[in-house]
C-alpha cells in the first residue's frame, strides 16, 4: 500500500473529533493529568491510493520537546503508523526539539512493541497515574486489552 502524509488542515477538524470520539471515546485524550483536545491538536493524516484517510497522529510541541499525544493506524503492518511517527519526529527536528515523548497505557502491548521497535525507550512507569485520568474522564474503563487492569501510564521518548 502507498501511504501519503498530510499535513492536518482546517477542514479536518470534524473528521479529527470523528476520530477521537470513536477511538479514544470523547473529543479529548489524557495524558500525564493533562486534557488534550482533538480541535487544539495538530497533526498528520496518512491517505491511501484513492485518497482515503487511513491514519491519523496529532502532536503538541511544548518548547523543546514534542508529545505524540495520539496515533491511529487503521489497518496494521502496512506501514501507516512508521509513516506517521516519521512525520511527527521530522516536524519535531524542524521546531528544534529535543525529545519526542508518548504516554500509552500498560494494557496497550501492540503499542509497546511497536514504539520500541521504532527506537523509544521507556523512561518511566506513572503507576496508577489512570486514576487521575479517570477523574478527568470517567469514561476510561478499569480493565483494559487482553483483559489487563487498565493502571498505569508508560512513558516512552525517543532522543532528536
């Protein structure tokens, strides 16, 4: 599959909180006891031959460090995600970042291996850190993929 990448615009934003409310259960994700909003985000999608949407990432530069705050790939091993996160790190180099960092939760084992294999490292584990995430958003549920008690939050960085 030929994947290109596109610079989020404007007349995304519906088609982004689409996205969001479908995969991550409301307009806003959580992470490190912070509410990220899918209209506030910019990002990437990634478009197929025929120009179909199939992926979205959304990113917030913070002075020299750059968090991942989502990613959606929405067919696996296609290299939709690889193309993404490269979009992501290549804007972060061009700001002069630093760091590009992530929060996944300890249930998310496909996202572990894959941000491992694409050079991150786990730096830190925020144990029973989605306790404060519930309180911002009762909709996370207590057990997560695999059946795995949904806790903790892993960060994971990759050096730019």
């Amino acid at each position: 599959m030929k994947i290109t990448v596109q610079k989020l615009t404007e007349s995304d934003r519906g088609w982004v909180q689409l996205i969001f409310r479908e995969h991550w259960g409301a307009e806003f994700v959580v992470s490190r006891g912070k509410r990220h909003f899918a209209a506030d985000l910019n990002g990437f999608c990634a478009c197929d031959e025929q120009g179909d949407r199939v992926g979205l990432v959304t990113y917030c530069i913070d002075g020299a460090e750059c968090e991942m705050v989502s990613l959606n790939a929405f067919t696996k091993f296609g290299g939709i995600g690889s193309a993404l996160v490269d979009a992501v790190r290549n804007v972060a180099k061009s700001a002069g970042c630093t760091r590009l960092w992530l929060i996944t939760t300890n249930d998310n084992l496909d996202a572990i291996r894959f941000y491992q294999r694409r050079g991150f490292r786990l730096i830190a584990v925020h144990a029973n850190a989605i306790e404060i995430s519930r309180r911002m958003k009762p909709s996370i549920p207590e057990i997560g993929n695999f059946g795995i008690p949904l806790r903790d939050e892993l960060e994971f960085e990759i050096r730019l």
